[in-house]
C-alpha cells in the first residue's frame, strides 16, 4: 500500500497566495461588475527593462541559428552571469564572493524551499513571525516540526517581529541550528541595521549555526547605512547562505531567475563531528535536481548589470517606491501605524483589528485586495501587508477608495 509523507497532513490546507485568490475569485464571480484593484501578492505589473528586452531577443536569435544554438547549459548558471552577480553584486559592496559560488536557479522561492533538503531533519530552526509562508511550510513537509497547535508548530523557535522590537526580532537566549532571516523582510517591510546584523552572525558563529539571508528585496534599500547583503557582516562567510532573486529587482517574476549564494567556507557537520562544506552538497542538490535556466533568460538577466540596465532597473524600483510613498502616506491620513515602503516595496499596516476581517472589508467595501497579516504567523494577527507593485493609476484609485471605504 502506497502512503503518503504525513507531515503534509500538518499544513494548512492550502499556500496563503492561493487561498487569497480563491476568496477572491469567488467575490469576482459574486460581483462581476466590481473592478478589483490587487495590492495582494507582490507580483510586478511594470514591463522588463528595455535593456532586458533586447538581451534577451539576442539570445533567442543565436538559438536560431546552428552555429550559435545552446542546449543544456552549466547547471549552476552560465559564466557570465555568475560573473556580472559576483562583481555587481558582491564586489562593488566591498564583498568577497566567489563566481562559483553562485547558483543560479528558477526562483529564490524555489531555493529557500529546496535549500532545507541538505540539513538533517532533527535540528532546530529558527523562524521569523510572520514570516514568508515557504521558509516554515517546507520545513513542516520535510518533518522537522510538530504539530500546528494555536498557530504554532511545535518544536519551532519562532522570532517574533512586533511593533515594540520595531519588527526586528533580537537574537535568541538559547541556540538555533538553522536561522532565515529576511530583509529588507517580507512581509513586514522593515530593514535591518548593521549593527543587527552583526548580532545575527555572531550569535551564529556562537551556536555554529547556519543564516538563510533572504535579500530578494535588496534593490528597494534607499538608505545607505542599511546592508544590502548579509556578506557586509565581518565573519557572515562563514555561517550564511543568501538567497537573490531578479523577481522584485527587474520585473522578473514571469521570466524565472534568482540565484543562491553559498560560500566555501560555510560549514555544517555530520553526526560523528565531521565537519562538511555546504557548497558541495549544494552543488550535489543542485546539479542533481535541476537543469539550468533558460539561456535567453541568463542573458536577460545579465542585462540587469549593464549601463543601461542599471538605470532602468532604478527608474523601476524607483517607481514603486513612488507606489509606497503614496500608500504610507494614506496611511498616515487614516490614523493607522505603518512601517515598510521607505526600504521596501511592502508597506505593513497596523490596523489594530482581526486582519481576515479587515481584508474582507477592503474586498467587500472598496474592492481591493490586500494580504491579511494573520496568514503569514500569529505575530502577523492584527496587521495587513499592502504591496506597492501596481500601476500609478491603480494604486491611487485604490487608496481612494479605501479611504472612502473606511471613512
Ligand atoms: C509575496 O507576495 O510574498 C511574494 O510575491 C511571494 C513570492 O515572491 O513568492
């Protein structure tokens, strides 16, 4: 008899992002007529930059033509993009990496769920609340946890993020095996200092743990005391793995291009003491399970370090900063307490109310769609998260009627 893996039976029934689309399917096809305006899932609406475009046009002319055609490429990313990340990225910030220690892969939701598989399934973790659904639903799947109680799973050391830590959750009394921390963080939009980070690292160093930096949302750092990248952190080589994605950066959501990075020098051990490189197991992993991104998509995404694509890049991210300026602002007019949207293109609210309610308010009263702050953890209960990334016209029109809906 064939059974089934179940810790599945532990997880709610379905991925927040689809439950939202269905209660907000469901509300279409009640009232057909209402436009509803998305500032749900941070998915871009802008188009890729011209720079990406034409990148990616060229690649697609050389796989017509037999002398320049490419099948399978490196599973790891071609060259090329491996060296524009490691000197754009990484160099130009005063940061050592190496371009072989860049992995280039379909998605950093993809790598932050795949990452887990090369750790063992009894250690500790350490998980932000809220918290982006994928980094406790994977672990939950791979049997690391116990079950949902109130809200919770068991067995998880959960960092909470509130208004009184200003949603940065200090470093922990006892000792994590595996820590994800996100920033600029989804959901809530606060950044993390230096000096926060620093902490992070250390307390690492001390539990000879391992950071899963997620920094998807990098290119939306404004501030220039804030770290764009966790390698700023003295000793970070050591302990952290980061995860990057041209998703929120360049509009590349639709196209299917993140990249991890995993130093040589990270380590974890073995049972017996032994200690291992995670590079190579994730190279192991990687090669194993995965067969490269597009070519035409690697030369699109290349494009983002040219000249010209670094403008267009900022004249986006510059844009839905725009977005959130707005929606910070109508913030303030409503009375409700916000943070995010300065560093970040997620703006979260503090609505002081149940935030499933609240978010069937805006449906149901202004036809907007928001992300309610309980599905991302119970830290989360009280709050809403409004993404920024939509059109002016959209944004404006929305906050309008929200405004109007709540007067
Ligand atoms: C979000 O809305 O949190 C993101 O779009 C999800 C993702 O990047 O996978």
């Amino acid at each position: 008899m064939i059974r089934i893996n179940e810790n599945y039976t532990k997880l709610k029934a379905s991925y927040l992002f689809s439950d939202i689309s269905k209660r907000v399917a469901a509300f279409q096809q009640a009232n057909p007529d209402k436009q509803i305006i998305r500032l749900g899932i941070g998915d871009v609406t802008e188009p890729l930059p011209p720079a990406c475009i034409e990148a990616m046009q060229a690649a697609t002319a050389e796989m017509a033509s037999r002398a320049t055609f490419r099948g399978y490429g490196p599973e790891q990313g071609y060259g090329f993009l491996r060296e524009a990340i490691a000197q754009h990225d990484y160099a130009a910030r005063g940061c050592r990496i190496e371009p072989d220690e860049i992995f280039v892969s379909d998605g950093a939701k993809c790598d932050s769920g795949n990452i887990q598989e090369i750790f063992a399934t009894d250690i500790r973790l350490a998980i932000p609340d809220p918290v982006y659904p994928v980094y406790i639903d994977t672990n939950v799947m791979a049997g690391r946890t116990g079950e949902n109680v109130d809200g919770r799973y068991q067995g998880v050391m959960y960092l909470e993020s509130t208004p009184q830590n200003g949603y940065v959750p200090a470093v922990p009394d006892s000792p994590a095996d595996l820590i994800y921390l996100c920033f600029p963080n989804n959901p809530t939009g606060a950044v993390a200092t230096r000096e926060q980070l620093k902490a992070w690292v250390d307390y690492a160093r001390r539990s000879r743990a391992v950071i899963l930096f997620d920094s998807a949302y990098e290119a939306y750092i404004r501030d220039p005391a804030i770290p764009h990248s966790i390698y700023e952190i003295e000793g970070a080589r050591e302990v952290a793995i980061e995860l990057r994605s041209m998703s929120k950066t360049a509009g590349f959501t639709g196209m299917r291009c993140a990249y991890a990075v995993v130093p040589k020098s990270v380590t974890a051990w073995d049972r017996a003491g032994k200690p291992h490189a995670l590079h190579a197991l994730w190279n192991r992993r990687h090669t194993t399970k995965f067969n490269g991104v597009a070519y035409p998509i690697q030369r699109s995404a290349a494009a983002i370090f040219s000249e010209a694509g670094k403008k267009q890049v900022r004249e986006m991210t510059d844009f839905y900063l725009g977005n959130a300026a707005l929606i910070r602002a109508a913030a303030a007019r409503l009375g409700f307490g916000c943070i995010g949207g300065d560093n970040a293109p997620y703006i979260w609210l503090n609505t002081g109310r149940d935030s499933w309610e609240f978010f069937d308010l805006l449906l149901a009263r202004a036809g907007v769609v928001c992300t309610p702050g309980a599905g991302f953890g119970k830290c989360g209960e009280g709050h809403v998260r409004i993404s920024a990334f939509n059109s002016r016209e959209n944004v404006a029109a929305a906050l309008e009627r929200i405004q109007k809906a709540l007067a």
